[in-house]
C-alpha cells in the first residue's frame, strides 16, 4: 500500500543558505522531519502559528531549528518555506513571523 503525501514543499531560495549553514546531520534532520511532515499529522512537527504562517520544528542535539512556511493555496498541496532560523527562546519571535509574513506578500506580488 503506497501512501501520497498531503503536500508538496518548495523552498524560497534564501531557506538553501541557511540550511548549508547548518552541520549536515541537523541538514539531515530536518530533511526527514519535513518528509515525515508530508505524510503524518503532527504538531511536533508542522504546526500552525499565526494567521497564515506555519513552521517546521525539529530539535537536534538540543538545538531548536524553525523553518516558517505558508501554503500557497493557489496551486493547492504545496506549502512554500520562507525562511529558517535557530530559536533561542520559549515563544517564536513576532520578528520572525513577521518575516515570514512579508516574504508571504511577496511571494504572491511576483507571482501576477
């Protein structure tokens, strides 16, 4: 029995720099957290934040990565990564999510 993800990922081009930035067993980590993402509900994993914005969590060697994505309801199953970083603190940073709003805005302005 072969399953079909729920959704697809694309990665705004800024998210690949800080990804390489990272060592490659966290790469890795992340990789196979947003794969598992695609398949099982978790909200370990994928959860909704504020508004429109979601973020992909993972914890490795007791670091907390976020990647901050949307889904781009225009073409349906595809959820679009704006950018990453490393959370330092309980709670996401407004600045963050406030980022990830405008890339958001922009993302659908280049798109007309």
């Amino acid at each position: 029995m072969k399953y079909e993800p729920r959704f697809d990922v694309v990665y705004n081009k800024d998210v690949y720099a800080f990804l390489e930035s990272l060592p490659q067993k966290t790469q890795d980590k992340i990789a196979s957290n947003i794969d598992k993402s695609r398949y099982v509900i978790d909200s370990e994993l994928f959860k909704k934040l504020k508004g429109e914005i979601w973020e992909f969590r993972t914890i490795h060697n007791n670091t907390c990565i976020r990647l901050l994505a949307f889904w781009d309801k225009e073409r349906g199953k595809v959820v679009v990564v704006t950018h990453g970083f490393i959370k330092k603190s309980e709670k996401t940073p407004q600045q963050e999510i406030r980022k990830a709003e405008s890339l958001r805005l922009e993302y659908y302005k280049s798109k007309k």
